[in-house]
C-alpha cells in the first residue's frame, strides 16, 4: 500500500459504492412485475373488477333513502295536503274561500325508507355469481399476462447475455484482422506478397469493424428492451447463464391463466343466462317509510307506512336478451376449447423447438472447437508462406458462422423452454408472484 499514490485511497474507498450486483433471471422478471406499467394496469383491472363484484352482492341487501327538506306554497292541493300532514287541519280549512285561495303556508319535514328485495327471480343471486365469475376471470387473465412479461423479459435478458457475447467475438475477429492487415501489408512492402492480397487483408479489417459496430447495436437494443421492462437499467453482468437450467425444463400441463379466463367468463355468461330468464318472473319486495311535517320543531304530523308488493313487468325484448345471454355462453366455451387446442399446438411447438435447438448447439459446439483449430493451423501456415490468404479469410468466415449458430441455438433453446413453460401453464423460469 505504500507504493500506491495518496490520490487513489478515495477511489478506492469508493469503488464498493458503484459496483453493481448481478442481475439473474429471476431478479429481472420481479422488476418488471413490480414497475411494467402495463401490468399495473392490469391490476387495476382486477381491482375494478373485484370492487363490482362486491357491489353485486350489495343488491340482496336494503335500500336506504333518507330524505329532508323546506318548503313553502300555496297551490291549493299542495297547501291541504301539508296542513294535513302537518295534523293542523280545522274546520276552517274545508271552507271554499281558504280551498280555493288559501294563504302561504311554510314547512319542514323528513322521511326515511328502507326497500329489501324479497324475490326477484333469481336476477339477484345470477348478479352476484356473474360479478364473481368476472373478477376471477380478470384476476387469470392478470396472472397470464405475468407470465407473458416474464417471457418477454427472458427474451430480452438472454438476448442480451448473447448480444455481449457476440460482441466479444466480433472484437476477437477484429483484433485478427488487424494483426493480420499487418502482417500482409508488411509482407507486401518487403515484395514478398501482391498488393492485391494487403487490399483483401484490408476489406476483411473492414468488414469486421462493420462487424463490431453492427454488434454494438444489437447489445445497445436488447438491453433497451430489458430496461423498458424492467422501469431501470440493468447492469453490464447477467448472473444466469444462458446455457443453464436443464433439469428446469417444465413437465405437465398446470393452469394456463388465458384458458382459466375464459373458463370464468363461461360461468358468467351462464349467469347471464339465469339473469335473463328472470325477466319473465315476478318481483317481490318489502318497503317500509316514516315520514314527518312539521311546521314547527314541537308541533306538526308523523306517519309511517309498510308494504309487501309483487311487480310483474313483460317487455317483447326479453325473449331475444335469453338467445343473447345463450350465444355468449356457446361464445365463451368454443373460444376455451379453440385456445385449449392453442396452447396444445404452442406446447408442441416448443418442444420441437427444444429438441432442434439442442441438435444445433450440439452441432455449434463441435463446428466452433474445429473452426478454432483450423483458424490456428492456417494462421501458423500463412505466417509461414505455405497458405494462400483466402485460406486464412475462409477459415475466420466458417468461425464466425459457428459462433453466431452457437448464440442462435443457445437463445433458440432458451426461449423455446420458456415458451414450453407458458404453453403449458408452467411459471416462466420456475419464478411467480
């Protein structure tokens, strides 16, 4: 410590603040469940849905009206009819001049009512279920649109991982190409190589800093993506590997959160049907009111009123709102069944994905360690004077074929897992909420 300078003690002391933990796969997917916008809008979704189911169930229980007021008149209905209710009615009232032409009159009362529904034919309870079903099926189409983003982030997260390795590999393919536009240049400064050869050397330095800028590009966009579904930037090391998680791979079918929707939405519309039906039966309710007038705070009338009253209303338009509610059902269950026949087609779809993308990183593998081989050899032999230069150009175009098959195949693999686990309601990556 004695030979490091006294201005690098606060760097060093700083250094731990700024570095940055690795990000895993699972870390990433909890970011953008908590700060995707979209989701959280989706949950409000749920929210709204489950505050109107909760509403529905409101519907069995009592209405309250609770009602005051001041007025003043003299219409001579409405001027009787308030000395009456104020029990201020004399004989004086009932005669023709004070009918007729009665004087302004003043008052104040309140009323209070309480209406419970008795029967409705079954409209009430077919709400209630309806309003349940609903809420259910938005809170499975939320936790389905979870697993969506955590499939999109997978995507973006192990995109990015391969993006930073292809970005390696195009600045390896660089480094090559100079060094090798040196040499040929030199080679052909002492006369010992055509000048066409140091212009070929010279195309392949170019084409390989193409190579790094178009690498550059695809990192900077996949790590754009993982950050606007993350809400933050991620940082440069990503702690799972690609590569890893083979005894992860998902097994059996679990709840697809699309499928369970519309199986919810089924059972709304059944309820729908039930509501439906109910227009052609009675209703049956019980009301009770007390009311009062007054025209002053001690003197004036009070009454109270009960009832019991069946309603029983037709309308022409209720026969075609039962074949509605009936079609929305037939609606409900074929579009289950047509997504059930989906997510079997995605689920095989993805284990023959699988099961290529493992033959071609089997193949990548074996075509990369060979290409690296040959890529020395010929190198070595070039230096030498006994190889051509297009032998030495073929050799770093089939390495970088193998390597950018190698990164096709491993994010081909990774994705199709992914994909596999969504088809067949499997957590993406193992990780829910």
């Amino acid at each position: 410590m004695r030979l490091l300078p006294a201005c690098l003690f606060p760097a060093l002391a700083l250094a731990p603040l700024h570095a940055q933990e690795p990000l895993t796969i699972q870390d990433a997917i909890r970011a953008a469940w908590a700060g995707m916008g979209g989701l959280q809008a989706g949950q409000a979704m749920v929210d709204k849905a489950r505050a109107e189911a909760e509403a529905t169930k409101g519907l069995e229980l009592p209405t309250v009206a609770l009602g005051a007021g001041l007025a003043r008149t003299d219409e001579p209905m409405q001027v009787f009819g308030t000395r009456l209710d104020q029990a201020r009615i004399t004989q004086a009232d009932f005669l023709p001049a004070s009918l007729n032409h009665p004087d302004p009159l003043a008052g104040f009362g309140a009323s209070l009512s309480v209406t419970q529904p008795i029967y409705a034919g079954g409209r009430l309870d077919a709400a209630r279920r309806a309003g349940a079903a609903m809420a259910e099926a938005e809170a499975h189409s939320q936790t389905f649109r979870s697993q969506q983003v955590a499939l999109a982030v997978d995507q973006a997260y192990f995109g990015t991982q391969v993006a930073q390795q292809g970005l390696r590999w195009a600045e390896d393919t660089l480094s090559h190409a100079q060094e090798l536009e040196r040499f040929v240049h030199a080679r052909v400064d002492q006369g010992l190589m055509l000048k066409s050869e140091g212009e070929r050397a010279k195309a392949f330095r170019a084409q390989s800093e193409a190579g790094v800028a178009q690498a550059r590009q695809s990192l900077a966009s996949a790590r754009s993506a993982l950050a606007l579904l993350m809400g933050a930037e991620p940082p440069d090391q990503l702690a799972t590997a690609v590569d890893a998680g083979a005894a992860d791979l998902p097994q059996g079918r679990g709840s697809r959160g699309d499928i369970e929707a519309l199986r919810a939405q089924g059972e709304a519309a059944r309820a729908g049907v039930a509501a439906a039906k109910g227009a052609f039966k009675p209703d049956v309710g019980l009301s009770v009111a007390v009311g009062t007038a007054r025209y002053s705070v001690a003197d004036g009338g009070n009454w109270t009123t009960a009832s019991v009253g069946v309603r029983w209303s037709f309308s022409f338009s209720d026969s075609p709102r039962v074949e509605a509610a009936r079609a929305a059902v037939r609606a409900a269950d074929l579009g289950r069944q047509w997504q059930e026949r989906q997510a079997d087609r995605d689920a095989a779809e993805a284990r023959r994905g699988l099961t290529a993308a493992e033959a071609k990183m089997a193949s990548a593998k074996v075509a990369l360690e060979a290409s690296e081989s040959v890529r020395a050899m010929r190198q070595a032999r070039h230096r030498e004077g006994l190889l051509p230069l297009v032998e030495v150009l073929d050799a770093e175009a089939a390495l970088s074929g193998a390597r950018t098959l190698l990164l096709n195949s491993q994010l081909e693999w990774r994705i199709s897992r992914a994909q596999l686990a969504l088809a067949l309601g499997q957590p993406v990556e193992g990780f829910k909420e």
